[in-house]
C-alpha cells in the first residue's frame, strides 16, 4: 500500500512539473531555461554580432579601416581574460551604441586602459550570418582605434 501511494506521489511531481514547464515555455515563446541559453536552440541561424580586438602597434593606421574577413585581421588578437574583460560586454557595448559620444568613448577606454599603456588597439566588430548556401560568413568591421593618448573611430559612426 505505501509502494503504491509513493508511486502515485512521484507520478503527481512529475506531472505537475512537466505541465509548469509546459505553460512556461509556452508563456515564453519557447525561450525558458535551459533552451534559452543555447543559442543553438533559441537563435540558430539568426545573424549574430560580436567583438574581438587587435593589437596592431606594428601597423600602420592607414591599413586598419578596411572591414575584412578573419585572414585579413591585422595584428595580433588580445586576450581579453587576461585583462579581466568579459567579450560580451564589449560586443554590447558596440552593437548598442548607436551615437559615439565622448562619454561612449571614456567608457570604451576604460574597459582597455590596462592594455592600452603599451599597445595600439583596434575594435572591430565581428559581423556573422548565413549565405543562402548555408555557409557561414563573417565578416569584421573596425570601430575603434586606441592608443595612449588617441581615439579615432570609424567614419562611418555617428559621433556627438
């Protein structure tokens, strides 16, 4: 008799779970945890943005506004672990400034400052979606250029 009344319990939890978990994803347009966190679930396909930044002391400016592709990348990408920068927050720090202030700048500088003493970095905006071969492309846009004492952005930014 217990045997059957703990089966009829668990029966009961797992139920009741499932259904929870049902109305939520079906609240949420299916993104609820843990499909949520997986791009691959819940953006798969979808065009994507991030950020990478290169230390191109040994390059000279001119070169460095050309948006290009990964083998066109000058320099040598900066580990931003190292420097205690998340990679997320610069790519959102980029894709959702849309009016380059002088205070957007600072802020960009400050995320960099412990690296920016002894190299030249540029920004760049990594660009990624799929061809109608579904093929993957990206493609890598420079923003900004930071040195010790200099900022120059890209031309095609709006800045105030």
């Amino acid at each position: 008799m217990e045997r059957k009344n703990s089966l009829k319990k668990s029966v009961k939890v797992t139920l009741t779970t499932l259904i929870i978990y049902g109305l939520l994803v079906a609240t949420h347009l299916g993104e609820f945890w843990p499909f949520s966190i997986y791009p691959m679930f819940s953006q798969a396909g979808t065009p994507w943005k991030r950020a990478i930044v290169q230390d191109v002391s040994k390059t000279t400016i001119d070169s460095l506004w050309k948006t290009t592709d990964k083998d066109g990348l000058p320099g040598k990408t900066v580990a931003l672990d190292k420097l205690n920068v998340n990679t997320n927050d610069i790519a959102n720090y980029i894709s959702k400034t849309e009016v380059w202030t002088h205070k957007k700048q600072s802020g960009m500088r400050k995320l960099l400052r412990k690296k920016l003493s002894e190299s030249n970095l540029l920004v760049y905006q990594a660009r990624g979606s799929l061809t109608k071969d579904d093929e993957p492309q990206i493609e890598f846009i420079p923003f900004i250029y930071l040195t010790a004492d200099t900022t120059l952005l890209n031309n095609n930014l709006r800045v105030e």
